[in-house]
C-alpha cells in the first residue's frame, strides 16, 4: 500500500483494531466459523468453505500433474485449449489468458461462458475443433451452462472423431454428476477439487491453475507468491496487506461508502471481473454489501459522490497516466487506497490478497461471504419458464409498453405509468433514470453476444449514464452476472437501478438431449432473472433489441445523448 502513512492508516485503523480484537488472523488459519456467524449451524456450513486458506501450501504436489498434462497435449499437437465454466469456474482461467502472452507450443487457452448462440457459434467457427481441448469446469457438476456447451461440443467433435472423448477433460468436485458422466463417456483427464473450496475462492485450485499451467505460465510461482502473502498474515497480522485491504473495504462500506471503485493498470484491467465477483457475491446479501465498479475513466473529484472507496493497483516503476487525476482524488479528502504489484506473477499473490481481504471485510459487516442464497431464485424462475415450453419456445410474453420501436417489460412502479403506451425512447430510459437517488448506482445487463463491438457500446452507455447521473455505473454480460454480482443485486441493499437488455438471435444453436436450443436458454435465463428482481422488489427495466445488430444499442447511446441535452 503505497499512499501516505497517516492517510493510510485512517482508511483502515477503526476497522484494523476490530480485526486484531477477533484475533481475526489466527482464527481465520485455523478456519474458525464463528468469526462470521454465532448460529452453530451456519458455522457448519462455513466450516465446509475454508479449504481456500490451505491452497498454497497444499498444491504444490498437484502442479506436476498439471504440467505432464500439458506436454502430453502439447506432444499431440493440440493447439487449443477452450473452457466450458461459468462465474468461479471461468473467471480466474479468463485472468490468466488475458493477462499472459500465447507461449509457442503450447494451447491458446480460450473462455466461453456465455449461453447466446452467435458466442457459441463464433467460438466454433474459430476453432480447429479436431485440435482442441474442451475443459468442461463446474464445482457442483451440475451447472446449466457448461453443460450445456458440453452437449453442443461433445456431439460436434462426435461427428469427426471416433473417440470424442479424448478431446474433453473435467475439473469438478468428486463425485458430481459430471464426474461420473466423464468417466462413463471416457475423457481424456478428470481432475478434481476440494469440496471446502467455493467456486470464487477457487483460483488457486485446478480450477485455475490447470487451464494457467496448460498455456505455459509458471503456476508454481503464481502458487509461491501466493505462498508469501499467506506467510505475511501469519507472521505479522497488523502488517499484513491483506488484512489491511479487507479492515478499508468493511470499514469504509460501513460509513456508506460501499461502492469499489477500481483503478487498475491496463496489463490488470482483465483482474476487474475477478474481483467483481469475489467482493460482490462474498458481501452482498442480509440487505449489506460492497458493489465493485469497474471499467469507469478517472474523473475530477467532484464528479462524485460520497459513497465512493477508490482502490487503485500499480505495477512498479510502471509510470501511471492518470497519477495526475489520483492525486487530485487524494488531495481531495476523497477516500483512496494503493496497492502496488511487480509483475504479471504477482497474479497468485493477488488471488489470495483479496480472498483473505473479503473474508475480513464481511467479518465487519457480519454476512457470512461463503454463501449465495439468492443466486438460486433466478435459476428457479429459469427452470420454471422452460418447464412451459410450446413446442420449444417459451410462452409468449406481453409487453407493458412501447419504446422507440423496443418492447419493454418493467417492474409494476414503472409499468403502471406507461402501460400499453407507445413513447419515445430517451422517455423512456429518462423515467427509470429518475428513480435515482443518492447513494444508489445504475446497471446495464446485457444478454447479448459479448463480442468486441457489443462490449464497446455497452462501455459507452456506461459512461454516457455515469456522466447524466453521477451515480456509479457498472454494465455487464449476462448470463455470466448471475454468478457474480447478481448475489449482491437481490440480496444486498436495494439501491440499484437496472437495464436488462436481450434480443432474438438469429442462430438457434441446438443442445443435445434439450427441448430447448441456446437461443431458447439464454432468453429464458433473461427472463427468468427479471422475474427474480421483480420480486425482489428491484427498479427494473427490459429492453427487447429484436434482431437488428447494433442498430438498438446507438440507438439507446442517441437517447441518453438527447436526455444529457434536454
């Protein structure tokens, strides 16, 4: 942590001498569940979920397999290697490609964690599929979406070679469904993980040391260094910046400032998602959390409001351009704190930094950060609508209003207003705009293909948004948000504001052994998490795209351009 000591010291200090009266460090190396909850049988459940602390002390045995495995691959010329996962199964893989250089000779590591059949199509055109490995990864093994891309694939390769199951690998929790369907279907390699792992505290497990050892980075200095930050929290608990961090994130969120924003280096910007989902999904449930804002430029200081913690990450003697625009931030009294990194394999070290740091912070808050109990009323609202099916479709759905040419579905506040109106479209988004009040941020939601030029224009009604409302913004992909920040949307305090947008895809994408095909699945998973935020009680509104492109989306940008003008 690299900003002044005074200035440091007061971002954490109240929330620091909390941790050391709990005896936090000590306890938490000896997994002790009542630094979370009182209730003997949440303890036993958290007792479950603490195998994360021992990762780098334990895997070193395991990183030999993981590098036999990869020359093995190597040897017979595979020159891809694809991730079926989903939220903690994928997001740490996802890191580590992004974040590392292709190594010659060995497999391009690709991620597909989106069900939209044109991510599903495009990733199959891509491939050499008879040179590809497909690395089917899902904790519970029951996880819709891998699966499903498990079918789509497993039949594909089926069709040009006699033994398909040479090509996949899965990396599960023993005994799992899928476990049992690898080894029935004869996959090349079933690596298994520990069940007292969670999915988001999973990094520095096969979940994400494999797919990294697979594309040539040294997994065994991403376990060291994360090695030598399990050693700081034991040798020197008040020292330790890890403790530190989470003592700032629980203490700051408390005084209303739970809203992370993250300041990363561009070689890091792919860490952003990661976090995300740790800090997000760990926090934010019993109507408390932390909402981590990424992917937003640094502005002038009264650009923002009170409810802001600024966390920024430097690599060393890597000049910073907006070092200018931070030290207005600090000069400000704005709350900021600074982590500084070496190089790319201080990744490792990371992983374990933050892990250990949202542990503390929901010990602060009291929330136990191991569960996530209202992911699952978006899975039942998704299940429930393709139980309905009308011969592969889903029952048809009525518009509340109107917009611009768009079909809109909103939450009973917003439809009693415009019901069976047709309005303009900057109307519209202005209506749900104004339900903004302070302290609360914006969110886009976007179930569609997550490719280069959707990502630039869901970046852009990002900012557009954040510069006509000052509120925090954050915009994402779906259906990967439903096992990240999701959790924190129906169980942390209600002060979002939502966009959810889908369209109809052209390809249909068919799954295996499904009624249903991608183009059915994704929009189910859609419409099923509207309902869940519906009854949840959330501002929400849903936009239909239809299928013209990115026709919609400028069209959404012109209606916040003329909103920002009016």
């Amino acid at each position: 942590m690299n900003s002044s000591p005074s200035t440091e010291r007061s971002l954490y200090a109240e929330g620091l001498r909390e941790l050391k009266g709990k005896d936090f460090a000590a306890r938490l190396l000896r997994k002790d569940p009542s630094l979370w909850k009182e209730d003997k049988k949440r303890q036993d459940l958290i007792s479950r979920c603490l195998g994360w602390i021992d990762l780098p002390e334990v895997m070193g045995p395991s990183l030999g397999t993981f590098r036999s495995f990869a020359a093995e691959l190597r040897a017979e010329g595979f020159t891809r290697a694809l991730v079926l996962g989903m939220g903690g199964s994928s997001l740490a893989c996802e890191v580590s490609s992004r974040m590392f250089p292709a190594v010659p000779g060995h497999p391009a590591l690709e991620i597909l964690d989106s069900t939209h059949p044109s991510a599903v199509e495009a990733m199959a055109a891509r491939l050499d599929l008879s040179k590809t490995l497909f690395i089917v990864s899902s904790k519970s093994g029951s996880t819709t979406e891998p699966n499903c891309l498990m079918e789509h694939f497993f039949e594909k390769i089926g069709k040009i070679a006699r033994d398909p199951g040479r090509q996949f690998a899965a990396i599960t929790d023993p005994g799992t469904s899928l476990e049992r369907l690898a080894r029935r279907r004869k996959f090349r390699k079933v690596f298994l993980g520990q069940p007292e792992v969670g999915g988001r505290f999973s990094a520095l497990s096969p979940f994400g040391l494999l797919p990294a050892a697979l594309m040539g980075i040294d997994a065994a200095a991403l376990v060291d260094r994360a090695r030598k930050v399990l050693g700081q929290l034991r040798e020197d608990p008040e020292s330790s910046p890890a403790l530190r961090l989470g003592a700032a994130l629980g203490q700051q969120a408390r005084a209303g400032r739970d809203k992370l924003t993250l300041r990363l280096p561009s070689p890091w910007q792919p860490f952003g998602p990661w976090i995300e989902q740790l800090v997000a999904e760990s926090t934010g449930k019993e109507g408390r959390g932390i909402l981590p804002v990424c992917g937003e430029p640094l502005e002038a200081p009264q650009a923002y409001g009170s409810d802001r913690f600024f966390v920024r990450l430097r690599v060393k003697n890597l000049s910073d351009p907006d070092e200018a625009a931070w030290k207005a931030l600090e000069d400000s009294g704005a709350p900021c704190l600074s982590l500084e990194v070496s190089d790319a394999l201080d990744l490792g070290g990371q992983f374990l930094n933050w892990e250990i740091a949202t542990a503390a912070a929901g010990a602060l808050l009291g929330v136990d950060p191991f569960d996530q109990p209202d992911v699952q009323s978006a899975k039942d609202q998704t299940k429930k609508l393709l139980s309905c099916l009308e011969r592969g479709e889903l029952p048809r759905e009525k518009a509340s209003f109107q917009a611009g040419g768009l079909s809109c579905v909103a939450d009973p506040g917003l439809e009693s207003r415009f019901k069976g109106k047709a309005i303009g479209l900057a109307e519209a988004l202005g209506a749900q705009l104004a339900r903004i009040k302070p302290g609360d941020y914006v969110a886009w939601l976007a179930y569609l293909e997550p490719h280069g030029s959707n990502q630039r224009a869901l970046a852009s009604l990002q900012e557009a948004t954040r510069r006509l409302t000052r509120a925090p913004v954050t915009a994402l992909f779906g259906p990967r948000y439903l096992h990240s920040t999701g959790q924190l949307y129906k169980g942390g305090p209600s002060t979002g504001v939502f966009f959810l947008l889908t369209d109809r895809p052209s390809r249909l994408s068919p799954i295996p052994g499904q009624e249903f095909d991608f183009s059915t699945l994704v929009l189910a998973q859609a419409r099923g998490d509207f309902a869940a935020m519906v009854n949840a009680g959330l501002r929400i509104l849903r936009l239909e795209m239809g299928s013209a492109g990115s026709e919609p989306l400028r069209a959404l940008a012109n209606a916040l351009g003329e909103l920002a003008r009016s």
